[in-house]
C-alpha cells in the first residue's frame, strides 16, 4: 500500500470519528423545559438559617441527622449464626404390637375325586387358578389341607396354626 493511500485512510477515519463526536445525540425537536427558579430565595434561606433544631449540627435543617458516621468501617463479613436451639426431649410412646391379623382364606372346595391308588384328590381353587391337592399337602408355603371327612375339609394357616373349615357338599 502506497503513502498517499495510508494517509488518505487515516485522514477518513479521523474525519469520522470527529462527526461521531460532534453529532447530536438527542433530536432537536424535543422542547426543552425551562426551570423556575421562583421558590429558589426560600429554599436557600431555609439551608442557610439556623434553627433550633440543628443548632449544634453542620447539617442544613431540611436533611435529616444521620444516626451514624458514613465514613465508619464497615465489616462486610456476614453476622455469626444464631445459637442452636436447645434440643427437645421428646419421650416416644410405645405402644404394644398389634395382634397379627391373619387373612381370609383363599381356596375354595370344588370338588373331590378318588384317585386309582385309593387316595383321595382334592379340587380347590384360588382365583381363576384351580389346584389338585391331596390330605397333608403344604400349598403356597402357608396352608395346609390337615384333614378331610364326609362333611368338611380343615385348611390350617401354618404362620399363625389357626384352622379354617370347609363345609363340603353332602348330595
């Protein structure tokens, strides 16, 4: 790049930067208000009297007495915690374990066969679920069928040895 050419740039940017500086920020239609100066003698007045009040203060009487100096240091350090609270004892009552409830019974008797070895089959269900059982079979680790005779059949509860009968069908 040539002399002539550098000179010319710079000349070009420094003529900007001036008009950049010189140009009116605000528009020049807006009206400018004109300020009164009407209550100015009173309020100087009422600075520079004294009164009563701030006799011994420094301070004009329309501002108010600061209750500290401003120029004090100032620890920016954020105030200490609050002490703990004093634990509570609070005495837990305990109250006796609830007997075990135990649950409804489950199966139902639906019917009875007896089998080719004379031994007798048990038809039970539980839901939807039918179940082939025989006198002495543990089901569901819980019950078990202890006995069965012409008029009922007897389901212990083994978590809480509690028997249940069944009425069967006598027809």
């Amino acid at each position: 790049m040539s002399t002539k050419w550098r000179w010319t740039l710079w000349l070009s940017i420094l003529a900007v930067t001036i008009i950049a500086a010189l140009y009116p920020t605000q528009p020049a239609s807006l009206p400018l208000k004109k300020k009164s100066h009407a209550n100015a003698p009173a309020l100087i007045a009422t600075a520079i009297v004294p009164t009563a009040s701030t006799q011994g203060s420094h301070l004009p009487a329309h501002l108010p007495e600061l209750s500290h100096d401003p120029f004090d240091p100032v620890a920016w350090d954020a105030p200490p915690p609050p002490p703990p609270a004093p634990p509570v004892v609070v005495q837990a009552v305990v109250a006796a374990p609830a007997a075990p409830i135990e649950p409804p019974l489950p199966y139902q008797y639906q019917g009875r066969m007896n089998d080719e070895d004379g031994s007798t089959v048990i038809f039970l269900s539980r839901g939807q679920e039918a179940i082939t059982a025989h006198v002495g079979d543990v089901l569901d680790t819980n019950y078990k069928l202890v006995s069965m005779d012409d008029t009922k059949l007897t389901i212990a509860y083994l978590p809480m040895d509690h028997y249940h009968d069944i009425a069967l069908d006598t027809h």
